[in-house]
C-alpha cells in the first residue's frame, strides 16, 4: 500500500438530460442515472446503489486481505448489502447498511477465526467508518464436507 493521503479523482460528463458518464483513471466509464425512487428508469446504477456498491466491495476486499494476512483457507464469500434511505429532518440520508454475507471454508476450516475475521473485516472497512449510518452485519458460514 502507498503512504496516506490518497487522492481518488472521478470526473463526470453530464447534459440537461439522460445519464451521466464516470471515469476515474484507467478504468472503464460507469453509466450513471437517477435511481427509479427518484423517477428515473431504473436501468442504470444510481449514485444510492454505487454507495451501497462500495460499502459491499469495500468489505469485501477488506475480508479478502485480512483472511490472506490470517492464511484462513476459504473457497467463496457470496454479500449482498442493503441501504436505508429516509427522510431525517426533512434531509434524505442513508441510515442504516446492513450486509449479509456468506462465506463458505473447506473442511476441517476454523469457522470461529472464519466468523472472527468476517467482522474484522466489517469493523475495517474504510467506506463504512466514513459514513454515518449505522452498519450490521448477518454472517453464515459454511464448513465443505
């Protein structure tokens, strides 16, 4: 890893109408659009399911290393996560995310260091620190026979 302070830059190119087009560095445009909650079609990612997107590739990338740091052997880790969005004094904002995740080890795994790591991984995430909602956590792993 580099030294802190990272800077991460995205740029946007925009017209009156239609969606929007990311670009961060080298990688690929990210088509943009408001989500359905707000009268868009619903057929693009939105800037509330690209937060929720980091949130669940946040931890997940976060368990990824600490697993590897920790040599715990593990074969899948399947998360979906969910964002909350309401109206708090009259200010809509995410208030809570909660991500379930499923990891599944090979035989004879330690499934409590499975479960251990799991939540560091969740207590880790850099996304989830930033934010101000409240972050959950469901796990369920599964031991190969």
């Amino acid at each position: 890893m580099q030294d802190l302070p990272h800077c991460h830059n995205v740029s946007v190119t925009a017209e009156p109408d239609g969606n929007i087009a990311l670009k961060a560095d080298d990688s690929p445009l990210l088509i943009v659009a408001t989500a359905a909650e707000f009268g868009g079609r619903g057929d693009q990612w939105s800037p509330e399911t690209l937060l929720v997107g980091a949130v669940i590739s946040g931890f997940t990338l976060s368990f990824r290393t600490i697993a590897g740091t920790s040599k715990l052997a593990w074969n899948n880790l399947e998360c979906s996560a969910e964002g909350v969005l309401e109206l708090i004094g009259g200010v809509a904002r995410f208030t809570s995310l909660s991500i379930s995740a499923t990891l599944t080890v090979p035989a004879g795994a330690d499934s409590s260091e499975a479960q251990t790591l799991l939540e560091q991984a969740e207590a880790a995430c850099m996304i989830t620190r930033s934010l101000l909602s409240e972050t959950r956590l469901k796990t369920d792993i599964i031991v190969e026979s």
